[in-house]
C-alpha cells in the first residue's frame, strides 16, 4: 500500500492540492476486522511511515494518512498528520 499512497501524494501535489487525505486505516490496507489485531500490522504501518517520511513525498503537502497505533497497551485506529 505505501505505494499507493506516494502515488496518491503525487497526484494530489501535481493538481496542486496543499492538503491530501487517505481512508480509514490507508497504510497497512487492512479494516478493523481483518489484520487490525495483528502485532505485524501496525509494526508494519510504523515502518510505512517512517519510509515515507524519509523521501520527499510529504514536502510542501500535509498528509492525512490512516493507521493502528499502540498507546499504553490500547490499539487505535488513528489519522496520522505529516508534512515535509
């Protein structure tokens, strides 16, 4: 899915969007009844983010993107905002 959301991220920057919005749980690609409960999956969606923030993609352009976070021992269903 990370290429995906690069991709969706060109797209938006290339039509001159400032701002670029992906669905619920967008970078492990998975629903809340699926791998949602999986270790693996948010472990996962933290190295998707971390590669993402690693290039140029977010730069210039706020990015929602969805993912499971841990907190405390409670898995979310969170946004994650991002830029440059």
């Amino acid at each position: 899915n990370l290429a995906r959301v690069k991709s969706s991220i060109s797209i938006a920057k290339g039509r001159g969007a400032r701002y670029r919005v992906g669905p619920e749980l967008e970078l492990p690609g998975y629903g809340c009844e699926d791998h949602f409960l999986e270790l693996d999956t948010t472990e996962h969606s933290w190295e998707s983010l971390a590669d993402l923030l690693s290039g140029d993609e977010t730069d210039d352009i706020v990015c929602d993107v969805g993912m499971p976070v841990i907190h405390g021992g409670v898995r979310y269903n969170c946004r994650v905002f991002v830029l440059n």
